[in-house]
C-alpha cells in the first residue's frame, strides 16, 4: 500500500530505497529493515521539507549502516564455519528500485564486499550500484573527494576481478535449477553433476546453530554426493520444496512438515552450468520467512 505524507511523499517507495541501501551494506534483513525504519522515521519528524527523500534517505542509511557494520564486522570474525547474507526470497524488485543493479542483491555480491571495510563497502555501493558521482559520495560519507576516490580504487582492487557475472536468460537459469532439484530427488548423480561446473563450489551457513558444512565443498562430484545425501535425509523427513528467487538467483526454500523454514538454497549461473550453490542453515537468518 502506498503510503503518502502531507508533502506528498511516497514513504513506502522511500522504505524501500532505505532497506536497499542498508541491507546491501550489512547482509541482513532485520538490520536493514530496523535502519530503513529509523531513517523513515527521522524524515517524518523533519522540521524543513525534503526536496529530494530518495538521497535524503540513501544518506541516513548509509551512515547508520556503517556504525552498525562496524560491530557486526567484529562478530563475524568469530563466525562459525560460512558467513553469508540472510536470504531475500522473492523477485529483487521487492527491495530495490528498478534503477538499482539486481545482480548487487545477489549471494556472491554480498559475500564478495565481506572484503571491504565499513567505508570501502560504502563508497562502492553508492559510486558503482547507486551510480553516484564523486562529489555525491564524499557528501555522504562526509570526506574529501580525493578520500572518496581513494577508497573506491582500494575497493575495486580488493574486489579485483571478482564480480560475479551471471547468465543473462533468467527463464534458463531457472531450468537448470528444476533440473538440479529433480536430479537430487531421484539421487541421480550423473545428472547433478552435469548441471554443475566442475569448479563448482558449495557454503552452507549453519552458524554453529544447524547441522551444516563448515568448509565449502569444491568440485562437482563431491558437491553432487553431498547434495544426494541432503536430499535423502529431506525426504525421509518429508519436507515440501517450494521454488522460487532467492536473492534475485534461482532458489528454494524447504519446509519442514509443520510450515518451519527448514534451509534456503540459490545457485549462480555462468556458461550454463551452476557455479555457486549457497545453502542457508542457520535459524536465526530464516526468521524472517
């Protein structure tokens, strides 16, 4: 529902645009939904007009989400086994604006800006998915342009040539998913490894909370056995399977018999064959599903 102030403000389109920010900056969807809350918040009890609310409140996310990165970067290194991004299920349009790059709401992206610092992660999100200019960033994050710029170029090289890229067919993407879950149900290994690159890699995050692996898994046989063996034990359990888009990739979320949200699994996409598969474990992270 739309919601509008006096001044003609779409609150929730402006929401949104707060929850987009903060969630790419910390990963985590109650965090992010706290701070797009927050920043609504203060812009309603704004004394002057807001002649532009979607950079007014781009500012507030991104200042508030770095204070909030900050401890949470501290935490994470004491992290058991895989740390990844709380799922978004759904299409990437529920969390973004259409101008924003839904591939920056993907796994790989967000796992990739673990790298960066608080401020790093920052000046990259607003200069090359926000496509902000230089001198817009350095207002944000209240720093000289040449910091801003230096801190862009030290994220690009941390990043290096590791943005992940995905095939462009969507409906295909989706495909080759059904094909890897029916492979996995009828425990056909020949045909799970087929969907996979043979450098393929597995995380599943379990956070010391949930059975889960605690290194990745690499290679598209034993990422095959390992998914076989998952699915033997999900139907002895006889969980239902529901798919769907899990952070804006081919996914599903499996549930147990009484409605619980029991894992959610994504894959990346590239060259035709599943690259990535991420597997969420970790209940804490399902609660908001």
């Amino acid at each position: 529902m739309t919601v509008m102030t006096t001044t003609g403000v779409d609150l929730e389109a402006v929401r949104r645009r707060g929850f987009g920010v903060a969630y790419r900056m910390l990963g985590s969807v109650s965090e992010a939904e706290d701070i797009a809350q927050e920043a609504v918040l203060r812009l309603t009890r704004a004394e002057e007009p807001i002649a532009e609310p979607n950079a007014w409140i781009t500012t507030v996310a991104t200042r508030l989400s770095i204070s909030l990165l900050r401890s949470a970067r501290r935490r994470r290194e004491t992290y058991v086994g895989p740390w990844l991004p709380e799922p978004l299920v759904g299409t990437a349009g529920d969390a973004s604006d259409a101008v924003e790059l839904a591939d920056s709401l993907s796994q790989a992206f967000l796992v990739m800006l673990e790298r960066l610092t608080p401020l790093e992660r920052a000046a990259f999100l607003l200069r090359e998915v926000f496509e902000y200019d230089y001198p817009e960033v350095a207002r944000v994050l209240e720093r000289r342009e040449a910091g801003v710029r230096q801190l862009v170029t030290r994220a690009r090289r941390h990043i290096g040539a590791g943005r992940p890229r995905f095939d462009a067919d969507a409906a295909e993407r989706d495909r080759l998913l059904e094909r890897f879950v029916a492979a996995a149900q009828e425990g056909d290994l020949a045909g799970l490894e087929s969907a996979l690159a043979e450098d393929a890699v597995l995380y599943s995050d379990g956070g010391g909370k949930a059975t889960a692996a605690r290194k990745p898994i690499a290679g598209a046989a034993r990422i095959a056995r390992a998914v076989a063996a998952f699915t033997r034990r999900e139907r002895r359990r006889k969980f239902s399977g529901q798919l769907t888009h899990v952070n804006g990739q081919p996914g599903r979320v499996l549930r147990t018999p009484g409605g619980e949200v029991w894992s959610v699994l994504s894959i990346d996409v590239a060259g035709g064959r599943i690259q990535t598969v991420w597997i969420m474990r970790n209940p804490e992270k399902l609660t908001h599903l």
